[in-house]
C-alpha cells in the first residue's frame, strides 16, 4: 500500500484527506492519505523517518511551508523562487520539495475567469500561501502587489525577494491597519487574504479592512475554504464585491499533488470526482449576507 500524509500544525480542518482517499478509492489505488499533526518540535525528524515508514509523498501546510525547505534533497526551480514548499516526493532515495500553491491559484482565478495581467493586488499575509500568490500574480503579468502583514518587516521581506524576479513589477509593504489598507483599496481591484484568520467553525474573526471602501469593482479571494462563506467573504459581498472561497484552489492544488505522485492523469479524475463538493463550497462563499 502507497502511503500520504499532510503535515501541519493544528490540523483539525482540513478538507484534503478526505478528498484523496475518496479519490484512491474511487479509482481503486491501493493508497491511503493520512492527517498527521505534528508538532513544531517534531517536524523536521518526522520528515527524515517517513520514508522509511513507506511514505511516498505528502501534502505541508501551516505554519511549515517555509521551515521544510531546510529538510530538503531538491527543490523545484517554482518552489524556490517562492520560498515555499508544499509538496514532497520521495523518489531514488531523496527527497524533493514542490510548490502547487501558485498553479492551484491562477486556476482557481481561471476558473472564475479573472486575469490578473495588469491588475493591482492586495494581498493580506506574508507566509507560505501569500508568497506562492504573489508568485502566481505577477508571473501572469500582475502590475503590482501591495503585502500587508501583522510583522511588517515580514511584508518588507517578501516585497524584496520578489522585485528582483519580475522587475517593472512592485511589491510594496504595508502595515496591517485600516488606515493604510483602506489607502489602497482604490487602486487595487483583487484583494486576496493569505492569513488563516477566519478558519474554523463559524463566521469566525475578520482581517481589518474598511469595507465601506470596497465595491462591486473588487474581487476578494479568501485562501480559507472552512468555513466556505467567512466573515471576509460575508461582509465583501455586502458591498456588491465578487467573492471566492479557498474550495477550488484547495482541489485544484491537491490535482497537481497528485500528479508529482502518480504522473499525469489522476489530477484531472480527482478534479471530476470533487467537482460537486467544489460547487457547493463555492455556491456558499457570501451566502450568509443575503
Ligand atoms: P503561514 O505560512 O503560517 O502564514 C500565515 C500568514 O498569516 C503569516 O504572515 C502570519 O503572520 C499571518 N497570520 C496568522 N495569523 C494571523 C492573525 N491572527 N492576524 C494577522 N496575521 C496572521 O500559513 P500559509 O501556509 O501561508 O497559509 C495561510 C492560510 O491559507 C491558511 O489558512 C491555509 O489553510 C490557507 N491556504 C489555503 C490553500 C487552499 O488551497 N485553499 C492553500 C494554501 C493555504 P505571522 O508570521 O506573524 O504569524
């Protein structure tokens, strides 16, 4: 039997075990995909004996997509100029690190046919998730990014790490208050939150956004997909915003795991198969402030 895991640090809600191994056993693979919490103190071990357990590969969410790089063979050439990594593969004996964060994303824009060429964004967080965004927008010919983050210096870190790659392009920090967030939301026409603030049962917390200044001309992205309509996404809707959930880039991303894993092919079946829990997360996303 093939074995998968997703590491992370709390884990209680994650919606991709249960996406994969109804994806193996549809398609009758004899694998199985397990949620593995790991504390900080035991990440990097961990990851030096699953091999060995017979792992092949696992999915690294928070707070690990940046600290795994350091327990690495190989990290793809996309993954390390994002600085994250959230795919690893066990191949000859090492092994590799991959970013599917960034193409999960731009699908997800695709599959709501927005183009980010040209456009401003603000994205709120500067972590793995934040990172593999900012990638995605300004390789598909984004103008520019404002980075706004709880530890500015942090902000500043991902602005500088960027500019270099695509230059003519800005990536500017920002402080994480209203003022200066609101000083921006008429320049930007895509607002994206990479924190997980909002995760967990309920309508949950709220990064601090003037909502008053967001409008039908915004679209507001939230990584989060549980719940599926966070208070982010409620109150954006409010305002005549267009809003979309974490559900599709969440399917999309773990497609693209699948397909470091097994080869081209089973990304596109599981893409099917989860094709209804995607629509009904998606048909979700706002619905509370109707
Ligand atoms: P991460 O590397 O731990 O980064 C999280 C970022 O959010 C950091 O900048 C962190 O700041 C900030 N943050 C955390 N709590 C905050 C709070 N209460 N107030 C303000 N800022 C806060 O995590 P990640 O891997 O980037 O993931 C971020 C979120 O995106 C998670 O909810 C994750 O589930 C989601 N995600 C979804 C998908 C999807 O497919 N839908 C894919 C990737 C990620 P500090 O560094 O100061 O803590």
């Amino acid at each position: 039997m093939k074995l998968f895991g997703l590491l992370g640090f709390p884990l209680k809600r994650s919606a991709s075990p249960a996406l994969m191994n109804s994806l193996f056993s549809a398609v009758k693979q004899d694998a199985v995909y397990l949620s593995l919490p790991t504390p900080p103190p035991n990440f990097l071990a961990l990851i030096k004996t699953m091999h060995s357990q017979g792992f092949q590969g696992a999915n690294i969410t928070v707070p690990y997509k940046r600290k795994v790089l350091r327990a690495l063979d190989f990290i793809s050439q996309e993954a390390r100029a994002i600085g994250a990594v959230n795919v690893l593969a066990w191949r000859g004996g090492r092994v590799e690190g991959h970013n599917t964060d960034a193409d999960g994303f731009l699908s997800a824009l695709k599959n709501e046919k927005i183009d980010p060429k040209g456009r401003r964004a603000l994205v709120l967080g500067a972590g793995g998730a934040a990172r593999a965004v900012i990638f995605a927008l300004l390789s598909a010919g984004a103008r520019g990014v404002f980075v706004s983050a709880r530890r500015l210096a942090q902000a500043a870190a991902v602005g500088r790490q960027f500019v270099p790659l695509f230059p003519g392009h800005f990536a500017a920090p920002l402080p994480w208050d209203r003022d200066a967030l609101g000083g921006v939301l008429k320049e930007v026409s895509l607002v994206i939150n990479a924190t997980p603030i909002g995760m967990g049962a309920g309508p949950g917390s709220c990064p601090p956004l003037p909502f008053e200044r967001l409008g039908p001309g915004h679209w507001v992205f939230d990584l989060v997909y549980d719940p599926p309509d966070t208070r982010l996404l409620m109150r954006a809707h409010r305002r005549g915003a267009r809003v979309v959930n974490g559900a599709s880039m969440l399917a999309y991303q773990a497609a693209k795991s699948l397909d470091i894993w097994f080869g081209k092919g089973l990304g596109e079946q599981a893409l099917l198969l989860w094709k209804p829990w995607v629509r009904a997360a998606a048909r979700r996303a706002g619905r509370n402030s109707r």
